[in-house]
C-alpha cells in the first residue's frame, strides 16, 4: 500500500491566534489520535497534497520529533473562501485495535449486459469497513463479468475477508442499463408484432346447431 511520509512539528502553542500564524505561513495544524496520546503538530501545506486530493485510499507516516506514527485520513477542514486545507485530523494505527475505514471499490471484468449493449452504471465507490490494521488495503475488487441487463450487485454480493461492511447490505454498487438505442429497438421489434396481432382475422364462429321444431298436431 502506497504511504506518504509527512515531517512535522509538535505545536508548543495552541489558540486562534497561533493558528492565524501558522496558515499565514502556509503550514497546517493537525491532531493525530487513537494512540496512546493525542498529538498536536504541524506541517507544510504541500507535504499533504499527495495525501489529501486523491481517490486512493493510502498511510501517512507522519515524524516527529525522533517519532514516527503510522495513520489513515479521517477528516478535513477547508477555508470557505480560499479553499485552502485549514486542518487535518489523522488516526495512528495501533496492530490490535480495529478501525473504520473507507476503502475504494475496484471492478473488474466487462459485464455480460454490457456485450449485449447495456450500459454499467456504478452507484457507490468505496464501502465503510471495521478492520484490524493488518488488513487495510488500497481497494476491494469487485467482480461484475456475470452482471446482466437490469441487473444489479448489492452490497451484500461484496466479498470482503477479514472485515466487517458497515454499509446496508441491500444498496446497489452497480447496475447494467438498457440504453436509449437497445430501448428503440426492443419498441421497433414489438410494434410489428402488435400490427400482425391486430391484422390477423379472427376465426368465424361455429355455427349454433338449432333446436327442432315441434310438429304441429294433426287436425282430426
């Protein structure tokens, strides 16, 4: 798994005004936590580009002073107006300790709809896991060679060893479309059809065998 190694700083002073300073210095403030101690440091706001403006799920290594901590994005702030990144909260990975993660999903394979002129329509691209560190990983594959037209994967059809999938196991990842072309023709082949239905003459009746009629009685 790709890692990006951040050097950083213990903050000494905490406050508005301290973190006025820093930014005005393009560095970040950032807390790393879920170890044994909550620490408080700062970095160059381009040491974090690489870590922050991607899909790929990766590690920060993050030293500082002689210490090194090895952690996974969980939040971000930016400025509302520059869009600058404000503040980074890391979670450092402890080897017992299970955590919750957001891994990206990888498909593979081209679907079966997909052959016969669907369209694959991905409705999710990362699911939320509970994992120990030892099996965090840069993404799930996801199989979807067998999805057909109007199919669907859910993600319960996920295979996901060693972790626990947090999101409800009915909602759809993927799904094969019908596309406008293949709704035309499925319309053009049926509306021949409805015509010879509607041409076609029905069958005469049987005719009704009538009743017989009763003899008169003979005058005497």
């Amino acid at each position: 798994m790709n890692t990006i190694t951040i050097e950083g700083q213990l903050r000494t002073e905490t406050g508005k005004k301290a973190t006025r300073q820093l930014r005005s210095q393009e560095l970040v403030p950032g807390v790393i936590y879920g170890g044994a101690e909550t620490i408080n440091f700062y970095a160059p706001a381009k040491t974090f580009k690489t870590l922050v403006y991607t899909s790929q799920f990766q590690l920060a290594q993050v030293n500082i002073d002689g210490k090194s901590y090895t952690c996974i994005l969980k939040d971000l702030q930016f400025d509302q107006v520059s869009d600058d990144l404000n503040h980074i909260d890391l979670l450092e990975l402890v080897e017992d300790k299970k955590v919750v993660a957001d891994l990206p999903l990888k498909f593979v394979g081209t679907p079966s709809g997909v052959k016969e002129g669907g369209k694959l329509i991905t409705k999710m691209k990362s699911l939320k896991v509970k994992t120990l560190p030892k099996y965090l990983k840069e993404n799930i594959e996801v199989d979807i060679s067998n999805l057909e037209l109007n199919g669907n994967i859910r993600v319960e059809d996920v295979k996901a060893d060693n972790m626990e999938v947090l999101n409800s196991p009915r909602i759809p990842i993927a799904s094969v479309t019908l596309t406008r072309q293949l709704k035309q023709e499925e319309a053009t082949t049926a509306a021949p059809a409805a015509t010879t239905a509607a041409a076609t003459p029905a069958a005469p009746a049987a005719p009704t065998k009538a009743a017989p009629a009763k003899e008169e009685k003979k005058k005497k």
